[in-house]
C-alpha cells in the first residue's frame, strides 16, 4: 500500500491532466488523498497490533478508500481492495494464486458495483486485462493492465461521468484505467516482479 501511495502521489498531476477533459479533474487528488489515509490507517492499525496478515491490511485499506475518497472511485477502490483482502483471509503469507483469485474476485466486485465491462471507458479495461495475465505473473499483469489503460483512448465511454460527453470522451486516456494501472505496477514493485 506505501507504494501504492507513492505511485498515486507521483502521478496525481498526471491523474488529474487526464480526468480534466472528461471528468472532474479530481481523481489525482482524490487518489493522491484516499491513500495516504489509506498509509495513516495501516499505520495506525499496526501500532496498535490489529493486523494479522495481507487480507487485515487489503480490508483496511478498501474500507479506509471508502471512507475518504469522493464519486465513484472510493467505493469502486475499496471494492476491489476489500474484496481481495477477504479472499486472502487470516494468512500470513498469501500464495501467488490465492492472490490471483483474490484479484478476480476484487474485479467482480467492481464490475457487479460499476456495472462497467471492458471496452467502456472504466478501470476495467486495466483491471480486467490484468487478472487474466496474472498467471505469467505480476510483471506481466501490469503490462497487461498498462495496455489496457492505454487502450481506453480510442473508446467512447459507455460508464461513469465520461459517458455523459459522448463522442467527446473519445481521444482521451481513462483516469481511472490510468490509476488502476499504477495500483498493478505498485504489486508488481513490491512483489519484485516489475
């Protein structure tokens, strides 16, 4: 999560630049903030010795998103993270195909709340891509999930605040694909696979 922040922080312009155009121009802000809340809860939480394992940390961290980051992005985050964390349960140490499945149900989560498939514009067309890379491992789901996002730019968006401009949303990178990509490259850094 520390370098999950790091990623939001470092790119909260660029977040910011992309959502301007087709959003709020908000989201840089509101992911640079939901995560650094995220960091101060998991902080906190281990001080006071209430984190058993990845899934405590997952689930804290979703709820914590939640909590602080406004529009759609908090709840749709905190699915994700919560999700995950309550498939890696108690475990102290998770194994990478735990953590897969874990990651496809975080997905589902987002997909049942956003209502949002891949091709319209959303986190999906970089969290999506990225599940199903998972298997040739974090490295590769990254790629997959930087691909995606990238992929966004031709799209007119079918989901979220974009597909209120219409044809207008075409030629534009998706924030939230954007940030959903950093969150992949951030697994990637720490898990040593970049």
């Amino acid at each position: 999560m520390a370098a999950a922040a790091r990623a939001m922080t470092d790119n909260e312009q660029r977040l910011t630049e992309l959502d301007s155009p087709i959003g709020d121009a908000d989201h840089g802000g509101n992911m640079r903030r939901g995560f650094q809340a995220v960091t101060s809860a998991l902080d906190s939480a281990q001080e006071e010795g209430q984190l058993t394992g990845p899934g405590a940390v997952l689930t804290l961290a979703g709820r914590t998103l939640i909590s602080k980051v406004g529009g759609a992005s908090g709840p749709l985050y905190g699915t994700l993270l919560r999700r995950v964390g309550k498939t890696l349960g108690d475990e102290a140490e998770v194994d990478p195909s735990v953590l897969g499945e874990g990651l496809r149900a975080g997905v589902e989560g987002v997909v049942k709340l956003g209502g949002a498939a891949v091709g319209d514009k959303t986190m999906v067309d970089a969290l999506q891509p990225a599940v199903d890379a998972l298997e040739s491992g974090f490295a590769a789901a990254s790629q997959a999930a930087l691909r995606g996002a990238e992929g966004t730019v031709p799209l007119r968006a079918r989901k979220g605040r974009a597909s209120y401009l219409g044809e207008r949303s075409v030629g534009h990178q998706d924030p939230g694909a954007t940030s959903a990509a950093l969150l992949l490259g951030a697994l990637a850094e720490v898990a040593g696979d970049e």
